[in-house]
C-alpha cells in the first residue's frame, strides 16, 4: 500500500479551490489536511459534501505552522500564485498551480 498524500489548498474558498478540496476528501490515498484564503475568518473550513473540517489560515505561512502538507494546490491569481510557489518550495512543499497570470518574468524569477 502506497503512503497516503497529504494536500492544503490555497484560495480554498473559491470555486476551484472547494472542489479541489471535495475531490481530495474522496480520492483513495489523498488526504486534505488544510486551505489557505485571504477571505479566511475562521480557523477552519468545512469541506463541501463533508463532514469533515481542516484548518484554515490567511496565509501559507500561518497554514505552515500547524500543518504541513506533502502537497499545496494553488487557486489564487497570478500576483499571489507567484508568491505562494515561492514560499512553498522555501518550506519545502511541492506545489501544483491551477492560478493564470504569472508572467515570463514570474517564471524565470520561480525557476531560479
């Protein structure tokens, strides 16, 4: 049996970033283990179709300090996806962005 993966997802309140919540709390060897929102007022959120709550923090930063996932899922913009892939690989958290608008330039500076 394969370990199971643990994801945050950041822009958790969004569309995108509540359904990719939901397909983590149903996909075999996938655990959702926290989101990230700027709009965040609370301490946790309650995935859709669930009863199942993860924390909730206002900043990859605070999410960091009490879990740390295998894997973040970024929904933001391209402003705040350039900022959350870069705090993540400084955490040493892989990241996958579904965000649009990072720009030649953004992606240079996230290569290096």
């Amino acid at each position: 049996m394969s370990p199971e993966i643990t994801v945050a997802v950041n822009g958790a309140l969004g569309r995108m970033g509540s359904t990719v919540l939901s397909a983590a709390a149903v996909e075999p060897g996938v655990s959702p283990v926290g989101g990230v929102d700027i709009a965040a007022s609370s301490d946790s959120v309650t995935i859709f179709g669930t009863s199942t709550s993860v924390p909730l923090a206002p900043s990859l930063t605070k999410l960091f300090a009490i879990s740390k996932p295998d894997v973040v899922v970024d929904f933001t913009n391209g402003e705040a996806a350039k900022e959350s892939i870069l705090t993540c690989i400084d955490a040493g958290v892989r990241v996958v962005s579904g965000s649009t608008g990072l720009s030649p330039e953004d992606m240079e500076e996230i290569r290096q």
